[in-house]
C-alpha cells in the first residue's frame, strides 16, 4: 500500500482509495501488515467473513481503534456487506489520525464472487488451526462415554478444565479442575503429581483443547494426556450431567522444569527471546505494528506489569488472535515473569504465522500497578451467541457446531493464504 498514505482533517469527507481482493490476498500471501476490518456488528461478521478479517463494527471505532490498532499509519482495509458502512468509517479513522486507509472493492460480495472463501463464526483461523494441528500430530482424545467410564470407576484421572474461569463457574465436568490454558505446563505437574495420573483435557468445543492436550504433550510432560473429544459440547451431547459454580483452581508447581521444556518448545516453533535492552530497538521500529501482551492471569498482572503492556491471558490469546491483534503480518512481544506461559503462548502463535518474541526479565524495573484495560462487550442485541453458550444451548445446534469445526480443515486447504506451520 504505499503511495496510498494520506491525511485528511476529520471536518472534510473523504475519498476512498479501492484495493481489489486480490491484492489483498497477494498482501496476505506475501504477510505485509494488513487490518482488513469488517464493519459489521459481530453477529453479522460471524455469518460469513475472509480468513484474516478482524471485526471492529463502525460503531466501536472510537472505543477500540487506538487498543487494537496502535500504529496510526498501519494499512487498513474497510468493508462491509452492502450496509453503506465504509464511509463514515473511514472519515471517524481520519478523525483519530489514521491515514491510510481503503475499502475493499466491491465490498465483502466481491471477495466471494472472486472465488474466495468465506469463513463463518467468529475466532475462525485459531479454530482452523487447532483442527490443523489435531490432523497433523494426531493429538490423543477420548469420548465423552469413556471419559465417564473412567470418573465413575474411580480411575487415576484427572480433568483440567482450560477455558476462562468465568466459563468454567458456568458449567464444568463433574470434579474438573480450572486450569486456563496457558497455566497448563506450569501447573499439571502439581494437579496430576503422579505421573501414572491420564490427564483429560477439556475445554467447551475442541480448539482449546486440542491445544492444551498438545501442549502438555509438546513439553513432554510425563503423564498420559488425552482431550476430551468436544468438550463440554461432547459431554452435554452424550447425556452426561454437568457442575455448575465450581471454584477448583490448579496451583503451580515448580516453575524450573516448566521453564526449560516451555523453552525449547518455544525455540522449536522460531520464537526468538529478547533482553529489556534488545526490545528497545523493536519498539523504536516505528515501520512495524508491535503488539505487547501480558499472558499471566489477571490477578497477576494487576498486582504489577510492564508498562505498555495489555492484558491478555495466553490461552485465550491463542483463541482470539484476531481480536486481540487485527493487523495480520504484525510482530508480537509477549511477558511473563516466570516464563513459562509467555513460552508456550508464543510458541503456538509462530506456528500460526506471527513473528512473535518473548521478554527476558524486565519485571525487576518500576512496574505499573492495577486491573487491565478492558473493552466492553458488544450490546447484547449485536454480539454473536455461540451454539454452545449458556446452560439451555440448542443440541442440534451444538452438533452442528462440531460438524463445522471438523471441516475446517478443508476450508483452509483451499482458502491457501493461512502460512500456518505445525511443529
């Protein structure tokens, strides 16, 4: 996109420069840093969006825009579904200083009628990629009857529940303990202490995990790790009973060992560590979007942090890349005083294509102390409900939902543009 660099004052309407889609898709292909933004409420955006579309609906640009897209002169791409959005998006991005700006010809239609895939729900690429990474490493897992089987014979099992605790509070697995995914290499160890224990790792559909049952497997830890094929979904489709306000939390075990085999898987997948010296000139880059996240629970992070550093726990990182970094071709730094969940975060995001760092130290500096900036939730009337959510969810709809996750990874093959790489 360069040449195509202006700037408007917010009092004059202005002109929108088009891109094709592709261009678009060559910018992709090529990762350039790209924020092809869908404009739409979320509940519109999960009926149908490309790959690598991030959703910031024309009325939450004001609230969202400087979070989730830091750099001023970043490229972005407006579209819409034939809503008339474009404009007065693109004139409210001015207003706030951004100033390079297009639209997508013809708009979303267009993308689809060059033959591109269109890709449903929301968090779709991080799901794509935990079914990409379950074909390709065969990740382990269990049904819902087995894993019954298994609690009700009162077998050396363990369950560890790696969705957000709010999720868990909401419904779990019968004894299940709250583990949130990138605590999960930190903490096994002391939740399953005996490594004759099997580990079922479950989450409320399948990408989280996929994940965290690979995880675990990728550090080698030493327990039999197995996912609980669904999750929560699976349990609920199988007739099985759900608990509902449980407060069981895994505490950390020794963070040395963690730390190493966190490390090495880290360095197996391209991530690259820098000292608090060497980020200093990855954040005077100012030709690049760097994204600084904190991926230690919140209680953590707001006890003190890094400044210029979000909030943003690593499990749900992985989940919700594309909310939490819209600007695809971007570099990520991630931090975490005792290394371990910054490792493993960081090593699932080069896999899925991001050129992302690790900090070494720099919790011994002066650190900033409070909760995290938060962004409020879309209004209920405009955000997506998915099929598995709340305690009433359509069975239909909850295996519809599954049937869709498995054919993922066909999507992907013949989408092309998603770079993502396995270890």
């Amino acid at each position: 996109m360069q040449g195509s660099v202006f700037r408007l004052s917010s009092r004059v309407s202005m002109t929108i420069p088009a891109i094709s889609p592709s261009k678009i898709r060559s910018m992709l292909l090529l990762r350039e840093e790209i924020a092809l933004l869908d404009l739409r409420h979320e509940a519109a955006y999960a009926t149908g969006h490309p790959l690598f579309a991030a959703n910031m609906a024309a009325n939450r640009i004001a609230l969202e825009a400087e979070v989730r897209l830091p750099r001023k002169d970043v490229p972005i791409v407006l579209y819409d579904g034939g809503e008339v959005l474009v404009a007065e998006a693109a004139d409210c991005f001015a207003a706030m200083g951004y100033t390079d700006i297009r639209q997508l010809e013809g708009g979303l239609e267009a993308w689809r009628q060059a033959g591109f895939e269109i890709f449903i729900d929301v968090n779709s690429y991080a799901k794509a990629f935990g079914e990409l990474v379950e074909g390709r490493r065969h990740t382990p897992s269990l049904s819902a009857e087995e894993v019954a089987a298994l609690i009700a014979s009162d077998a050396n099992v363990r369950v560890l529940d790696v969705r957000r605790p709010d999720e868990y509070a909401t419904m779990n697995i019968p004894g299940s303990v709250s583990v949130p995914g990138a605590e999960l290499v930190l903490r096994a160890g002391h939740v399953a202490s005996d490594p004759e224990t099997t580990i079922v790792v479950n989450c409320a559909g399948r990408t989280r995990s996929i994940i965290g049952t690979q995880s675990l497997i990728n550090a080698g830890l030493a327990n039999k790790v197995v996912a609980l094929r669904n999750g929560t979904i699976g349990w609920t489709l199988a007739n099985q009973t759900l608990e509902h306000g449980a407060d069981r939390r895994g505490d950390i075990g020794p963070s040395d060992a963690a730390n190493e085999k966190s490390r090495e898987v880290a360095y197996r997948a391209g991530v690259r560590h820098l000292s608090p010296h060497e980020t200093a000139a990855l954040e005077a880059d100012i030709t690049r979007t760097l994204y600084r996240f904190d991926v230690r629970p919140v209680e953590d992070y707001a006890a003190g942090h890094i400044p210029g550093f979000r909030h943003y726990p690593g499990g749900q990182l992985v989940q919700e890349i594309d909310m939490a970094a819209p600007v695809r071709g971007a570099r990520i730094l991630l931090a975490d005083i005792l290394g371990v969940r910054a490792n493993m975060t960081a090593s699932w995001l080069a896999q899925m294509g991001w050129e992302v760092y690790v900090l070494d130290g720099g919790h011994d500096g002066a650190l900033e102390v409070g909760p995290p900036q938060v962004l409020p939730r879309p209004d209920l009337q405009h955000r997506y409900r998915r099929p598995y959510e709340g305690t009433e969810a359509s069975r239909d709809a909850m295996q519809a939902y599954l049937d869709w996750e498995y054919g993922l990874v066909e999507q992907l093959k013949r989408d092309g543009t998603h770079g993502f790489v396995v270890i």
